[in-house]
C-alpha cells in the first residue's frame, strides 16, 4: 500500500480510527490498504464495498466481516458498548440500505442502535405512534429520499439533535438526491445538521461524535 | 391597445376572462389593455400589480380595486357566488403575500375561501388541530416556502386533491423557491399537483377548476 | 416485511389503498410488502415494475397481473366502476409508457379512460380535430416530453384542470425531464398542476382525486 | 476609442458592420467608440442603451437616432432597402421590447418587417387566424418568454425558417429565461435556430443573412 | 400503428415529411411506424437508430438504407437534387456521428453537402487555410463538442447563416454539452442559430430551409 | 397577530421556544408577532433583522435589545448560564456578520462562546495555532464562504462534533454560497453537520442541541 | 483590527504579502486592516474597492492610492521592478476593468504589462495581426466574457502558459460569467489555468508566481 | 485518416505536438490517426485509452507502449531529459488514475516527477510533513476529489504556481466534481490554476509549459 499514506493517528486525534472508502478503488487496493491498516489499528472498516468486491477481496482478509445491505466491511474485535443510543428513522423501505450503513457504523463503533423504518410523513400517525421515542431520543438520524420532508417533521417533535441523510432514492425531478438535499438544508425547524447524499456512514460518525461528548 | 390582442372568448372557452400579467409591462400598457378588456368582459382582473403602477394606472380605472397582500387590481361587479370553498393552508407568516393572491383570486371567481395561516411542519400539533377540516375539505391550496414540506404532510391527510405552491420565501439553498418546487414535485403523498413558484394566482385559477366541475 | 409499515388506513383517510413504489427496493422486499398489504387490503399495486422483478415476484403472488406497457402488477379484483373519465393526450409514441402508467393506473381506480396518443404540436392539425373532446373532457392528463408544449396548448383550449406530466423522453438540453417540467411550470394558460417527471401514476392519482369530489 | 479595436471590415466580410454592445461600457466609452466607428462607416448602431445613457451620450453624438422601446442607437442614413420581409410574433404584451429590438434592428438593415404581436398559445385561435400570414413568411423570429411554447407550433405552421429568442420575461421557475430556452431548443418540429436570451439584435441578425442569400 | 398519428400533410405545410425519432421506442414501434408512413408518403426516414434497432427492423422493411455512423434509416427513392450546398464543419474527429448525421440528412433532402472535418480553434491555420470556402458558403453548420468555440470563429468569418450544433463529446465540465450549449449561445459574432445538443439532423433540417427559400 | 399561529409548547417540546424569521416580513407583523409571543414566553428572539426594520420596530416593544451585526433582535431577561461552551471559528473577515448571528444566538441561549475570527486555509499556520483548543472543544462551529475547505481541515483535528455554516461570501463561481455549501457536504473528514447557507442563527440551535444533551 | 488576524508572514512563504479582499466588508474594516497591515509589510494592497468605498476610507490612510478602474488601492512605495512580461488580451471593451484589476496587480508586483485590448474571435484578423507577440510572450492573461472562445485561440498560437479569466460580461444564457468558465475549462487548446469569473487579481497573482520562477 | 486534420506544426508552434484523445472515437479511428501522425511527428500520445481499445489498436502499432492506471498510450522515443521537476500531490488514494495521467503526461515530455500521494487535509499532518517538499517546488499540481480543499492549503503553503485537477471521485453533492471544482476556483490562496475535471493530461501540459519557460 504504498500508495497510501494511512492516517494512523487519526483515532487518537478525532476518536475513530480511519476508514477505507470503497468506491473508485479496485478490490486489489482495497485489500491491500486494509492488510497495512490492521496491522496498527484493532479495527478496520470499509464502506460502499458492493458483493463483487467483497468476494474479491474476502481470501486476503482473515476474518473479514460482511454486511450485505449495508455494504460494510469489517475487520477486527467488536468495539467495546458504550453509553448511548443512536435512533434511525426512515421514510421508505427503498432507504433501507443507506440506514444500514449508518446502523452498522453506529453498532461497529459500540453505540446501541434503534431502527425506526418506513414512517414517511404521507401517514404521519405512522410518525406519531413513535412521539415518545422522539422527544426521548439521544440524537435521531433521519433517512429520507424522494422529497426528504420527514426530516423537519422529526426535528419538530424532538429535544436531540437531528443528522439528516438525504437519499438518491426518487427519479425524475429528485435529481439523484437534490430534492431531499436542498429540503433538509432549508429545515423550518431547527437542530438539523446534513451530510452529504447517500452517506449513513459520515451521518452515524457524527451522530457518534455527538453521543461520545463526556465519555 | 394595438400591442395587445386580448383573448376575449376566453371565458367562454375555459370559463375564466383573460388575467392581465402585470410584471414586465409599463403602468401606461397595463391600464390600456384594461380598458380595452373592460369594454368587452364584464370584470377584468390583473395580477402582481406593486402599490406604485397601482397608483399610476388607478385615475384612469374608473372604479378600479386594489387588494394591497395580494397585489392584485379588478375592475367589474364581484363574480356571482359559486358554490364550493377553496381551503388555503401557509407554512409561515412570510408566505402570506401569495396565499393572499390566491385567496382573492378565488374570491374572485366567487368561491368561499378558508384560510388556515402559520401552520408549518416544524409544529405539526398546529396542522393536526386542523385535521378534521382538512380531511373534509372539498380542495386545498398549500403555500410553503423554505423546504416545503408541508404539502406532503397535508396531502397524506386529506382525500381532495391539492394544489401546492412554492414560494420563494427563504435564502441560501432554497434559490428563489427551487427547494420547495422540488420538494413538492417529489411528494410521497399523492393527489398533489404543483404550480409555478410564487404563483397564488395560478393555484387558485386549477382550484376554481377543480371545483367547477359539474356546475 | 418487518422493515415496511404499510399504511393500512390510507385508503379510509385519502381515498385509495397505499401504493407499492418499486425503484430501489430487491424483489424479494417488494413480494413480502405485497404480500403483507394483500391480507388487509382488498387490493394492491405496485408502479415501476420492469419485467424481470415482474418474472422473480409473481411465483410468490398468486393471481398477479402485469402491465407490461405500464409497468404495473395489481393483485384483487377490479375496482368497481365510478363515474367519471380521464382523458390522456400525449405528444408523441415515446411518451407512451408513462401515459399507459396514467391509463392502467385511472382504470384500476375505476374510472373510464380516453386515450389521445401522438398529437404533439408540430403537427397542431392533429390537436384540433379532437378539439370537441378536449372541451368537453372532465380532467385532462397531458404526458409529453422534449420541449412540453402541448400542456400550454391544451390548457388553452379546454374548460377543466389539466394535470400535465413531463417524461424524460428526449436528449442534450432536455436534461432528463427539466425541459418540459419548466415549460409546464411556465404556462401561460392557466389551469394545470403539474407532477413529477415520468410519473403517470401520479398523474392518475390526482385526476382521480378530481374526479372524486361529491362521489 | 484606444481600447477598443473596431472591426471596421466587417461589414466587407459578413455583410453587416460591427455593432456597439451597450452593456458593461460607460456613456463615455460608448459615445467614443461610436465617434470612431462613424468616421469610417456609414452607420452605426448601438445596443442595450437605456434612456439614461441615451441621454448622456446623445450630446456629443450628432443626429443620433433613439428607439426607445427597442433601446437602441442609431447614426447614419437609412440603409437602402432590401427584398425581403421579416415576420416578428410575439407570445405577450411583456414580450415587446426584444421584438422591438429585432423590428428596428431588421428595419435599420433595410427588410420590411411584419409585427403579429401578443399570440400565445394560450389562446391559440389568436395565431391561427394568421396561419396563412405564417404559411408565406419568408423568415419568422418568435419572440416568447414564460414557457416559449410559442415557437413549436409556429414552426409546425410555417415552411421557412424560424429564429426563436426567449425572453426574461416570467417569474419563479421561468428561471430568467432558462424554460423558454430549453422549450426551444428541445422544440419537436424542426428548422428552429435558437438565439440567446433577450437576444432580439441577434435573431434580427440572423434573420437578416437568412434574406440576404443571393441578393 | 395505432398508437402513432402520423402527420401526412407536414410534407406539404413545412416543405419535408415527418421524420421518425428512434430514441424511446421499441424496434417493433419504429418498424409499424415506417411501415404506415411509406404508404403515403414516397420517402420515410429515421434518426437515432443504432445498428442492434437497424438489425431488428431491416427484415421488414424491404429496400430499407442505413447509414452507420449517422444513425439514419431510410425508405424510398432518392430526393431529386436541389439547388445549394451545406457546408458542414466539425471541431474534431469525436464530433463525426453528429456531423454525419447532418450530412447524411441534407444529401437525403437532394443538396449537396461539403464535408470539413476536424478545424477546431486549437490549430486556427487550419480553419483558416479554408477560409475562402467558408466566405463563399451560402449555409454552413458547424459541428463542436468540448468547448464550442468554432461557432464563434466561423461566423466572424462568414457572411452567411451558421447553424451550430453543440455536441456531448467531451468529459467533466462540457456536462454533457451545455459548455458548447452555452458557448454558442452567447457567440459574440452574429448569424448564429443553436439547435439542441447531438441534434445534427435538426440542423441539416433548418440549413434546408435556408436553401430552399424560393425555390 | 391573527396570521401567525406561534408555536407556544416549542420550548418544552424541543428545548427552544420559537424564533422569529425577519426576513420576508414587514416591519408590522413582526412587531405584532414579537407582542404575542412576548405575553406567553419569556423570551423572544428574532433574526435577519436589519437596521431599519430595528428601527422600525423599537418603538413599540419596550426593552428590545440589538444587536447590529448579528442582526438580531432580543426581548426578554438573558438566559441562564448552561454549561459548555460553543466555539466558533471563521475563514475571513467578511463571515464575520453571520459567525456574530451564531455566536450571539449561543450566548443567548445560556452557553459561552468561544471566538476564533479569521483563520483561512491560506494561511494554515493561523489554524495550527490554535491546535488545542480545537482538540479540547466540546462542539464547534465553522463559518466560511469562498471554497470553505476550513471545514474539512478542523474536522480532521477536532474530537468533537462540528456543525459547518457555508456563507455567500464571494463572488463569480462561489454562486452566491454554493460552492462552500458543497465543498461542506463532501468533507473527507467525518463529523461535519452542515445548515443552510448563512444559516448562522440554525448552526448555534443545533450546536447548543448538541451541548444540550444531559442537562 | 481584532476580527482580523493577518498572515504577516505570506510575503516570506509564497513570495507576496496578504491582500485586502474589499466585498462584504465595511470601510471601516477595511480601513483598519490596512492600518494594521502596513504596519508590518512594505506593502498593502486591497481589491474590489468601489469609488464609494474608497472615499470613505481615504482620509485615514495617508498615502493611499486608488486605481479606479481596476478598483484597487495600493498603500507604500513601489515594488522594485522585475524581469518579465505579462501580456493581457481582453476580447471585448467591456471586459476592461477586470483586464485592468490584473494588468495593475502585475505591474504592482513589479512586472512589465502589455495590454491588447478587444481583440474578440468574431474579428479574428485583430487577434492574428498580434500572432508575433502572442507566440513570443512569457505569460498570457485571456480576459473573456461572452461566450470566452478567445483562451483557446490564443491557446493554439501560443507556447507560454494561459491564464484564463471568464468575466461576468454578457447576458441571459452567459448565466453571470458561467458559459466562459465552462467554455475556458474546456479549451481543446492546452496550457490553460481558469481562474474565478471576473477574478483579474487572481489571474495576475498566478502569472506572477509563474514569471518568478528562477528570479 | 481522411476524418483528421492533423496539426503537425502544433510542436513547433506550442512547444508540444497534437495527442489524440480516446474518447468518443473507435479504436480503429484512433490506431488510423496514430499512425499517420507517427510518420510526420517523433512521438505520438493518445489519452483516456481504456484497456479494451488498447487490446484493439495494439496489433497495428508496433512499438505502442501502454500505460494502464494512466491510461495513455505512447509510441516514438522517450524525449530528450528536460531540465525541472513537476509535484505532483493527490488527497486520496482514489485520485490515482487522474494523477498518473498527469504524472505519465509529465515524464513523457521529459520532466523529473514527484510523487505525493493520498496526502489528503482529513489529515493535515500528513501534508505538513512535506512541508519543505512544498515549499521549495517548481510547480504543483494538486489532484483532488470529493471536496477538493486540498488545493487552498497546498497553495497557502508554496511560492510556486499551482495547477488544481478536480477528480470526479465522490458520490452524492460532489456531482461528479462540481463539488472541488467549484473548490478549487474560489480558492482563498493565491497562484491555483484550474484544469477540466479528471484532466491530469492537461494539469501536466500546464505544468510543463511553465517549467518550460526560457529552456
Ligand atoms: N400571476 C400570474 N402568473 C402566471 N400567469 C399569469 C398571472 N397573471 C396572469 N397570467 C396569465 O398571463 C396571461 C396574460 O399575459 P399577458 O398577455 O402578457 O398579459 C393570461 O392569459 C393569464 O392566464
Ligand atoms: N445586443 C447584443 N447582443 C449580443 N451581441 C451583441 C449585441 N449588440 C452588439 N453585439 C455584438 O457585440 C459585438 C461588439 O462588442 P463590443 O466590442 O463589446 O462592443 C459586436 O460584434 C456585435 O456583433
Ligand atoms: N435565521 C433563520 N434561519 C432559518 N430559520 C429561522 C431563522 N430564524 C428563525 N427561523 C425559524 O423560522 C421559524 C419561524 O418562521 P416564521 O413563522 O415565518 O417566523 C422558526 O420556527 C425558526 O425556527
Ligand atoms: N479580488 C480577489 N479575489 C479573490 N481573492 C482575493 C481577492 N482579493 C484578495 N483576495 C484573497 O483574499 C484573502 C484576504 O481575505 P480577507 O481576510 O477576507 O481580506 C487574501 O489572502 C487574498 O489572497
Ligand atoms: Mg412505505
Ligand atoms: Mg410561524
Ligand atoms: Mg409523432
Ligand atoms: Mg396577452
Ligand atoms: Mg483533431
Ligand atoms: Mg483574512
Ligand atoms: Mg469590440
Ligand atoms: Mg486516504
């Protein structure tokens, strides 16, 4: 890997250690970055690994772990629990897989994980049934395509902050995750933090940041 | 009026007069193409008319209304009553303007107007106090700025269609109402059908339509 | 189907049953939905179904129907007739998949649907000679692609609401859609609601909707 | 005028000599410029000058001419005229001062030009009770803004060739002009050359070496 | 071919006959159109159709032509020859399908086409070693894709109409063709027409009706 | 304030009572709007409020605080102290104004504020300075127009959570914000929550969010 | 100048001293940055200083030059002249104060300035009777709005690097200076660095560095 | 290669000859324009070749040389040592390809080149250990993807040019690299040129035309 140039200290710096990001590498790359990083880290993850490449990459990587739906990759011990509790809510099936990856980040990185699924605001009583878990909720990450409006709904009924992912799901006028992207950002309630189209991992390491204060 | 070849069967054709579009146009042709209309129809109407070209044209409009919200000028006797009633609904008090224009567009034509102010999704108790005359309603205008949102959430409480209007109530990432025009366009809910932003006039004029149907 | 709350009372509160959005979702998810929603509902659809899902879906739905045209299954029995026609007017054959989504989707609702295919306005002689049946229609679904000029032109030539679907048939500055969802955002004839790119299902929704009223 | 190198052979080389661009420039510059030029060429022309600038450059301009609508500038003789007409139809009133631009531009190159003005197809009876005005053109510019469905069905009507130039004129997701000009150059019937927004000199232009051919 | 109207008389209206677009229809659609056409029409032709549609239509077509590189089938004897030339001109070698298009389709309209390839701006000796053929020309289409700057030059070198095609040829920031798109629009040297993006057969089509003016 | 339904339980829902929106209404109904709420919270606060509307507005509501460059109004006694501290760290001089509305809205909330003005990435030592303090964070806000890379780079040296403010500082190609909008939802480090372009009132509602947790 | 913490030490590691950037901020802050500043470099320059602004902040530093078309304000002595050239060719009269914003900062920096003014593609003759200083240049600075065809000419006669500046000249479809950035990041010409739209100083700043190469 | 107007002088003129770029042409195109150029010009590039067109052109250039992360194709001798070194630095290991491309184009002309890979600001310690490397370049060119702020900070950090490549690596708001794109041309730091998106060809030529001054 020597084309790589590993962040090693990163966990101590930041709290987590690096993570391999799997698009536009080759499966060669990608395995052989990981090798270098576990030598020196207890953990190592990788994200947007699609079947094919994990298949590839599988034989060179004792003990490697794979999350189909969420596309995630993993080497090494379980993290130690710790305190806190991240809840995921999303507004369609379709935005299953991008929940995943920020539910398995967020499990990976030892945080409880409470998935709330398929509550889009088109039923809103699907979404109030849910209230108390809500306004209780420690930090809440919201997943939603198409046009992403759940996310101010949420962050009207909630005391915590909000992450939201906006998704590609949709077609037409959604442009690949604009539509929910532009609605997040222009939240009428407030406490939302976005992150970028598509990403659960970067939304389940800031949920983490915020749940870590104080441990 | 030689610069301006009115549609005058229009009523006849699609049941509504010509509507005079005032942006674009000098106070001295708006009050022309009037008073050529006004010798031909019975009631004339003309929209996004500012306070100053209403102050130019207003001496040579015998009789001539202006609705300052709504921006809107008529000249004739009010429309005969008409049975139906358009239900507005507004995410914020910024949206007023619009929703105004709509209302007195519908008023107008001569239908009954409901309007239900302030109700945005950050506070979803405030919309769901209304629930009972949303799910009765015979058609409602949805005005929404900012992300939006509220059409969606409206639309999966009531079982007439809806009319959503983005406005360009906002700044940053809404650019000029491209977020909640997207927004709308990707509802998860169904039966909602959107209009141009900032366009109340046009929403009210697809409402009246709705509403004509067999009278 | 764990991971789906489906919206049993949709059909109570809005009208129609809730509607199985098939992008983005495996087959194997969509089956289980459908087989959930099966064993409350009397019926049960599902949209964007290419026929591949269709071929890996339909051994585990016993008495599915496909259309292929449409892209849609239906499982129950037909819905009983209401009164009431939906008129769809597309501009060219291409746009003729998403009309049949608008169509497939207006009859199972229940209602009697007109197709006008291939009367795009470079011809505008074609458009006219169905100008009786344009005046007279009670809702207008009005699908073109490329520039999107026919929902100006039929707006202005018809009494009832037009609901105006832009599709992504075209190519270079058509821009998947954008072209004719501005132009149908734009007209200058008043009276249309527009949905989102390439969605006929929902354009069906809607003039149900409109059609509904006072059944 | 030492910044600026006039190209004083053009007219030997296109026909037409350079023509002064009014915006981004100072009075100042405008007026040297045209006092150069004018020692070489016959006529002059200048674009994009409104009346304040008219006003402050008309002192040291000898026999400058001032179309306002149009705003354009003018010193020189009238050009000798030329064979050939020059069709003008505008979709609205709001639409006049680009189509003036392109009338006294194709007036000051010597073509007779024909101005339909206010024919959107909103009310299409409106333009085709000028089919056979349309059928004959030599040349038609279509000037039309909001959605600029305009210029497809005259295309559909006419067998010369037409130069569509959107306008700014709209509001909301007019964009500035952006749906009028994808409307046009995604038109579905062909022999439409698009020319850029508010660009009524260049369709005149245009217009002109479409007439000039083999005079 | 139920499905299709297919407009006869635009032969006589516009000067050519309908032509038929290939994208977004199935080869059996493609193949029932042609087929209803060449009834009554003496010539039929097709654009965008790539060899796999050319391969499924020819058995039931019979004396069907195909042009490979410009992508056009055509049905029925050769137009007679008419007066003028087109003179095409392409930026680069990438830029041949489209241009071919154009060429192929003005060869089938009966003129004569002069085919200069390859003159992009980067090496201006070699648009300028033909420079006499381009002051003589009577229509000249020119072809770029990348940055579209060719549009621009010519026309300071012609007196004649340009019609400008942009292409999608290019990656990153030429977006798929709006760098050429916009280029071209905003040519600062007059005489330009743009038509959409790859629409090589739409610019042979305007070109035609340039040279056809009273023949 | 009969158009306004103010959102009275926000406080206990979400921590926060509801906050005034200045931008898009007049002078009038903000005043009425800041009376009602006025009678039933202890605290009201309003945002985007210039100058003049201040100026406007003073008279009538007795005790209002100003502050100027952050453009916020304030009625009421101050909030008491909580514990945690917000830091705020801007790019230029030119964020300052919205940096303000964060650091004033924080402070207003009852959390200290911590200013880091003026620590660009073109000048990377200015930041490195400042190493430790942004080690030891609790949460912290970055504010940057132009490309806004800042964002990124503390993030890769901060444990804690970061919420990112891109401004419309700039000009050309940052597109009124867009640029650092983007270049923020891409960051290549994890835990950045981004909030709407110059949204520096929503960046100190979430960070305070954040600090929240636990009291 | 607290808000403000300056990069004293830029001179010393990329060979020129910090520069005022004068948008968004107010005279008073500009004037005491400056102060600041000059207190510790020989030099202070600041951009993007409107008349309005520099009559107001004149009076507190004494010595203060302005340069009004390029909008620059210089305070000290004179840079000692260096070796090289920078040639600056704009296409358009209108482009000249961003060719002058560079062309002052070059000489400011201490290097020779060579100005070819309005030497646009439509005449391309201008262009090529200044093929010999083109091909003998050191550094060239294209200045272009419009469509911005000019970077690639040159480009394609040149040898040395290009500097390409788009400008914000133009309008409609140029969309603020987007269609010369597109068009000059494009360029089938090599040897091309874009920089922001309407950014002359920028523009200077790099030619420099690349003129002090070796120095 | 009738198709080709090769521009053999283009050595003499720019200091490099004519390289032929892969896309958007077949293979057998490519091999034909390659070997009419070898037998005029000592050495022939060609860029973006994918392994299969390699596969395909090989057979008939003999000699070819193919570099595959590059992916550029060489035929002739390695040019004569230049003197000069270009840096060449990526933020992540997914840039590689673009940054070989460049590194590739860089040596081929003859120039030493330095490599600094995956030195991203996530971590900024990584790129402040090659600090001096920095700080005593001739010129840099910075590869970078997903946010692109990689650029500001190296330029902060040099006294050299720097020529910026936005990569089209990220997923989500990078929009294909309109996100560091966008970056790199509002740069806060001085000296950055910016190339197309993914074009390290044209960073190298950029590079090498300002190591080449006064060789
Ligand atoms: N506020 C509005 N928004 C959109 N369309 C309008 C508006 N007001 C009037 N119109 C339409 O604009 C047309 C009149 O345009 P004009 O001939 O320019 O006055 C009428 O046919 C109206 O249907
Ligand atoms: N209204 C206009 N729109 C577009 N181009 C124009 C316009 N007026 C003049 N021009 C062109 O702009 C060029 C002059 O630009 P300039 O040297 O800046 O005055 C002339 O060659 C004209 O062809
Ligand atoms: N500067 C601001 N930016 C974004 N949202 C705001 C801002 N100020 C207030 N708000 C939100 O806007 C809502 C009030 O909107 P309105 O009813 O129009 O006054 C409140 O719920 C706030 O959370
Ligand atoms: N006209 C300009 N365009 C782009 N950047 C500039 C300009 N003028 C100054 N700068 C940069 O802006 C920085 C100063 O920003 P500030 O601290 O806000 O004054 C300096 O580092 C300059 O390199
Ligand atoms: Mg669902
Ligand atoms: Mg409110
Ligand atoms: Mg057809
Ligand atoms: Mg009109
Ligand atoms: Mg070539
Ligand atoms: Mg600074
Ligand atoms: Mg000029
Ligand atoms: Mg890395």
């Amino acid at each position: 890997g020597d084309f790589a140039k590993i962040d090693h200290h990163r966990a101590l710096r930041t709290g987590f250690p690096e993570v391999v990001f799997g698009l536009g590498k080759t499966p060669c790359q990608i395995a052989q970055i990981m090798q270098v990083m576990v030598s020196k880290n207890p953990v190592v993850m990788a994200t947007k690994i699609v079947p094919e490449v994990y298949t590839q990459i599988q034989p060179s990587l004792r003990g490697l772990q794979y999350f189909p739906i969420a596309q995630i990759c993993y080497l090494g011990e379980s993290a130690p629990p710790k305190h806190g509790c991240i809840t995921i809510i999303t507004a369609g099936t379709a935005d299953l897989p991008i929940a995943e990856e920020a539910a398995v980040t967020g499990e990976l990185c030892g945080f409880q994980v409470k998935r709330l699924w398929d509550l889009g605001v088109a039923g809103i009583h699907r979404l109030l049934s849910h209230q108390e878990a809500i306004a209780n909720a420690e930090v809440i990450i919201v997943v939603a395509g198409m046009e992403g409006a759940l996310a101010s709904v949420v962050a009207g009924l909630a005391a915590c902050p909000i992450v939201a992912v906006p998704t590609s799901i949709g077609y037409g006028a959604s442009f690949q995750g604009l539509a929910p992207l532009l609605t997040m950002l222009n939240s009428c309630a407030t406490g939302v933090g976005v992150v970028n189209i598509d990403n659960g991992f970067g939304a389940a390491m800031l949920a983490a940041k915020i749940l870590n204060r104080g441990q």
